[in-house]
C-alpha cells in the first residue's frame, strides 16, 4: 500500500498543469476625433454668415442716414426757435411768433407752386412766403429753417409738399446727396400721391446715382416712367435711361 501510495504521488508530480497562464489583454487603439467637418458645408456657412453681415451692415447704414437726418432737422429747428424768441424778448409780441411775411408780389424761384392768392394770410401760407423769399434773396440757411418750420407745425397744409421739395432740392444744390435723399424720400412718404411725386423720384434717382448706386438709380428711373409715363419728369427719366 505504501509502494501504491507513492507511485500514485509520482504519476501526481509527472501530470503537466493544465491550468492556463492568463493571456495579457488586447491592446485596442482609440479612434481618432471626428475631423473638422464636410469642407463645402463649412463654406455654405460661411458665404450664409458674409451674406446675412452684408445685409446687416447695409440696414445699418440706411439707419445712420436716417438718423442723420433727423438730427439735422431737429438742430434746424432749435436754430430757429433760438432765432424767433431772440428779437421778441422784452417786448410786446405784435404778431405771432414765426410770421414774417413778405410782399405778396415777391417773385418765388422756379418751379413753386403759387399760392392760394395773394390775400392768403394764413400760418403755413406765411411761413411758405418767407420762405421763398428768402431763397430768393440767397438767404438759404435762413430759408431752411422757414421751411422746417413749416413741415414740421403744419404737416397737413397743402404748400408742405413744396416746402419739403424746396429743401431737398437745396441739399441737391449744395452736393448733400444723402440729406438730399432723404428729404426727396420724406417728401414721397409723407404725401405719396402729390403732384412733386414724378420729380423727387427723378432727383432720388440722381442722388443714388451720385453715390455710386447706379443700379438702384436706374430702378427708380424706370418707375417713374412705369407710374407717371405722361409727366415731363418721365420723360427726364427716359432720357436718364438712355444715357
């Protein structure tokens, strides 16, 4: 039994090991990060973001000549109030202040409109004559500041048309295309079926023009001669057209 024993013990010992060493763990390699996208997508983003900027810079600018001539209006208008209540201190006013009128038979620059007669004596009526007097007389900030006055109090007189006219055309006169344009535009919101509707678009037309927005220019020619084909100012534009 002892010889048993240890010859059972020896087959123990000659048996090989069947247990199994552990195996190391595969190694797995991380991906790498996404890339940076589809090339043509990012530049449709990009040509998206320029357009959406351009039309953001553009309404912009329109907001800063808008406000510009607002403010212009506005520092014309405390001229003239500085200018009327001045000379009336310490005494007695013997008219409204802001009516000066002049002579009833005081020539007006071409292309105003006449008054409603010669005996016409109210306030807007007043003020118009003035006015044009001064343009007249070469008196033209003078003249500008009648005429705001005008717009500004009696915004539903028939003469503010002219007068709004009267100072737009001035601001062409001087080379002013942006407060030019925006007096022709006022003119044309603020009464948009009056008889200087025809003209002032020509003029709009002439102040793109000038700053270098010939494209628009020549769609505003083409609607003068699309809504007021009989005027003379449509045959202005036509000619403009042509040239």
């Amino acid at each position: 039994m002892v010889a048993l024993t240890l010859v059972g013990c020896a087959d123990v010992v000659k048996q090989p090991s069947t247990v199994e060493s552990p195996r190391p763990a595969p190694v797995t390699t991380a991906s790498p990060p996404p890339g940076p996208g589809d090339p043509n997508r990012l530049s449709e983003q990009v040509a998206r973001i320029a357009s959406e900027l351009t039309e953001l810079q553009n309404a912009v600018a329109k907001l800063i000549a808008a406000s510009r001539a607002q403010d212009d209006q506005l520092t014309y208008l405390r001229r003239r109030v500085e200018e009327l209540e001045s000379p009336n201190r310490g005494r007695l006013p013997s008219a409204p202040s802001g009516f000066a009128p002049a002579p009833p038979t005081a020539p007006a620059p071409p292309g105003t409109p006449p008054l409603l007669g010669s005996a016409t004596t109210t306030p807007a009526a007043d003020l118009y004559r003035t006015g044009v007097d001064q343009l007249r007389s070469k008196a033209t900030d003078a003249a500008i500041l009648t005429l705001y006055d005008l717009i500004a109090t009696y915004p539903e007189s028939p003469l503010r048309e002219s007068a709004q006219y009267l100072v737009a055309d001035v601001f062409y006169k001087q080379k002013d295309w942006r407060s030019a344009l925006a007096e022709f535009e006022a003119l044309i919101a603020a009464v948009p079926r009056g008889e200087k509707v025809p003209d002032a678009l020509v003029k709009i037309g002439l102040c793109q023009r000038d700053l270098g927005d010939a494209a628009r220019a020549k769609r505003t020619w083409e609607r003068v001669v699309r809504e007021h084909p009989a005027s003379a100012a449509a045959r202005q534009a036509r000619t403009l057209l042509r040239n």
